[in-house]
C-alpha cells in the first residue's frame, strides 16, 4: 500500500472496534490536550454476535467489520493521515479466534489491531470522557458496551479504581431474551445476572463524584429522552439524565417490540434489540453507585487513546496502560 505524508502528530485517528459498533475518530489534539474532533463515525457490523455462546467470532461478523474498516480507511486518507490505532474490545478479547480476526483485518485492510484487556479499556475510556467535562474534581465513568460494563473511578488526573464486568447489552439480550417483546421472566433473568454481577464485582465509590456515562447505550437513551429522530453530538454531549428517567425508559422499551423501539429514531438502526438490556445495566449501575442522575457522553476509549497516543508522542514513550497487552497499534495504510 502506498504511504501517504502525515501532516501534524497531533492530528490522530482511532478506530474502536467494540463488540456491537466500529467507532472511528479522527482528530486533532491541542498543545493542552484538548480534543478538536474532525471526523466522527459509527456503524453497527455486531462483531460479537453469537460469541457468548460459542466463544468465537463468526466469518460473517468478521467480514463486515473489515467492510467498516476499508470504508474508515478511505475516511483517513482524505485526512491526509498515514497511521491509524485500531483497538479491539470485548468481543475481540474473549473470542478463541481473535488472532485469526487480527491477520485478516491486517490481510484485507492494512490495519494492525491491539486487543485492550478489561481494565485498560476501563481506564483509557475514563481519561477520555472526562477529557470533555470542564471542572471535574472526582468522577466516576460508567461505559456500558455490547459484551462489557467498565466502571472507572478517579479525579481530573489519574484513576484510582477500574474494573471490566462481563455484562453488556449484546450479551445479556442474546443470552436471556429470547421472545419479541422480552417476557417477564427473560427481563427478571437479566435483572438478576445484572444483580449478581454488580454485587461480586462493585463496591460503590464514597464518594462517586460526577457520574459519567458514555457510549451507544447512554448516548441512545438521551436521545429517547429529548424525543430526537435522529443523532447529532450535540444533543448527546454534556446533557443529564436522572435516574427516573432511566427507569421509565427501561420500563416502556421492556414492553414494545423491536419494530415498535425502531420507530423512536433512525438512531436506534442496530440497537433496537439490545437497548432494554442496556437501560437496564444503566438503571441498576447508578443505584449500586448511589446516583440520583449521570452526565451523558459521547466520549469514550477513542478519546482516551487519542490522548495516550498525543502523550506518547510528546514523551517518546510507549506505554500501554498498565496491565494490558502491548501491541503495535500504528498502522500503515
């Protein structure tokens, strides 16, 4: 492939393979840290589809993430930029054919994947969305993804606490619900595996702080919440959502069809299915926590690593986080 001048080091592209979405950011970083972004992507191949179960990601899952990527890879060239970091999550990490996914996607795409264990996932989420809050003393951040919940506590300069909790929207809906609408005792199934995880694994923060919730599932509710029909980062950045209007939104999504959730909003393409699980983690992590209502944020793990890369470069350091895999994740296109 031929190599393409990078202009600026702070100008970064991350790509965030996750276990529903393929998120891509390009964006330019400020001499302060600050995070201008200059493209932003989203498409919904559901990489982790089946993998609960058979613990290995399928060749058609496979094959339409590497669709998104050589699509993101003609978003990043128009940038100018020759390098991207493609980080794999959840689905990627607990799948026993994740090294095959890896050579494919650097075969058919140019692209060298990094797989993120759990806490480093947790921690470069939490450093990238209170990288958008202004004033943040202490914060907990909550990102509830298709395979894993991270839940991060610390202040406006390092992290304290950060776990990864295998309960994600995909997971939970393709593992209980089986019916169209959920039937009582399949959503009592969820409450419970949630319940149960929450109470092995989190010890509520005293104090949280402010409570941050990022990505798909959070992002998705707020905008059920405000009655948009379609996606915008505006209506997604900064705004609140209070526990009450969790728990109405878990309530009345519980109860339709996936036909009737889709009619909320083009937004909820690829969700529809697994949105009543996620309010559901949602709803249950901010009692555990104690919070009467959480900042939404479209900044998550992509941010975080654009940020680790910027640090990376102004240090000429290579660190990785602090427990994960290292991996080169510069990849040439």
């Amino acid at each position: 492939m031929p190599e393409i001048p990078s202009l600026s080091p702070r100008t970064l592209a991350v790509i965030d393979i996750g276990t529903n979405t393929v998120l891509l950011l390009v964006a330019e970083i400020g001499d302060a840290g600050g995070i201008h972004p200059l493209a932003y992507e989203q498409r919904i191949p559901r990489l982790g589809q089946g993998v609960d179960s058979r613990k290995r990601l399928s060749a058609g899952a496979m094959q339409r993430v590497v669709t998104v990527l050589n699509e993101y890879r003609s978003i990043i060239t128009r940038h100018s930029l020759s390098t991207a970091v493609v980080i794999g999550t959840s689905a990627v990490r607990d799948a026993g054919n994740r090294d095959e996914f890896v050579s494919l996607v650097h075969a058919q795409t140019g692209f060298t994947v990094e797989v993120l264990s759990g806490v480093d996932e947790a921690l470069w989420t939490y450093r990238g969305a209170i990288s958008g809050i202004r004033g943040i003393e202490r914060a907990t951040v909550v990102d509830i993804g298709g395979g894993s919940t991270e839940i991060s506590t610390g202040s406006a300069s390092s992290v304290d606490t950060s776990i990864s909790i295998d309960i994600g929207s995909v997971r939970l809906t393709e593992r209980f619900i089986k019916h169209d609408p959920p039937q009582p005792e399949e959503l009592h199934a969820v409450e419970k595996e949630i319940e149960s995880a929450l109470t092995a694994t989190v010890q509520a923060p005293d104090p949280p702080g402010t409570v941050v919730a990022v990505a798909g599932t959070a992002t998705t509710l707020a905008l059920l919440a405000r009655g948009a029909r379609e996606f915008s980062l505006e209506a997604v950045s900064g705004g609140t959502l209070s526990l009450a209007e969790i728990e109405s939104l878990a309530s009345t999504l519980s109860q339709k069809s996936v036909a009737q959730i889709l009619t909320g909003g083009s937004y909820l393409v690829g969700r529809a299915d697994v949105i009543t699980a996620g309010a559901m983690i949602l709803e249950a992590v901010m009692k555990k926590l104690g919070a009467r209502s959480v900042i939404v944020s479209e900044r998550g793990v992509r941010y975080g690593i654009a940020l680790r890369e910027w640090e990376n470069g102004r240090t000429g350091e290579r660190e990785r986080g602090r427990t994960g895999e290292e991996t080169e994740t510069t990849s040439d296109l």
